[in-house]
C-alpha cells in the first residue's frame, strides 16, 4: 500500500519560514515527479511546486523566489522550504504523485501565517 506522510506546517508570523516534509511509502520513489498542493478555505487545491525524477523543479509564479522544493531519494522524502512566508501563503499543504494513473494524496499539513 502507498502511504504519503506530510509534516512540518505550523503557525508563523509574516517573513518567517517552514520547511515541510512528506515521506513516501510503498512506491519506488525514485522514478515518480513529485508535487507539493496547497488549499486555502473555500478556494480550490492549486500546484505549488513539482520535482521531477532528475530534479527539475517548477513553482507556482507566485512562490518563485521563497520556496524551494527538493527531494532525498534515500529517505523517500520530499520536501517544501518556504522562506518570506506571507498571510496568503495560509493553507493546507498536501502532497501528490500520480501513480498507475491515480491521484495519490497526503492527509495535508496546515500552515498558517499571521500578519
């Protein structure tokens, strides 16, 4: 069974940093682009950031500069650096890979960025 584990998320003020993990399971890690999601309420899950499986990376326009995706093959884990967070940056975080043509999701870590 595939197993998607996030961490990391909390309460910060403006201009503080997180550093959010998600370690993986069940899956060869390896071979699959990784995503990083996130949710605000009443909005919609929109893509932050993606790996691919030779380290490529891509951000969302708006986190361009402040966060920072990577991935650690030996650990099964990825992770999400956010640095100058800001009230807007508030949201559910999740996790994601398609896998055998399927959307695989984490439970979310909460990040929270006060004014």
């Amino acid at each position: 069974q595939v197993y998607l584990v996030e961490s990391g998320g909390g309460s910060v003020q403006a201009g503080g940093s997180l550093r959010l993990s998600c370690r993986t399971s069940g899956i060869n890690f390896k071979i699959h682009r990784m995503n990083w999601y996130r949710q605000a309420a009443g909005k919609q899950r929109d893509l932050v950031a993606s790996i691919s499986s030779d380290g490529s990376t891509n951000y969302t326009d708006s986190v361009k500069g402040r966060f920072t995706i990577s991935r650690d093959n030996a650990r099964n884990t990825v992770y999400l650096q956010m640095n100058a967070l800001k009230p807007e940056d508030t949201a559910g975080y999740y996790c994601h890979l398609t896998w055998r043509s399927s959307n695989l999701w984490g439970r979310g870590t909460q990040v929270t960025v006060s004014s």
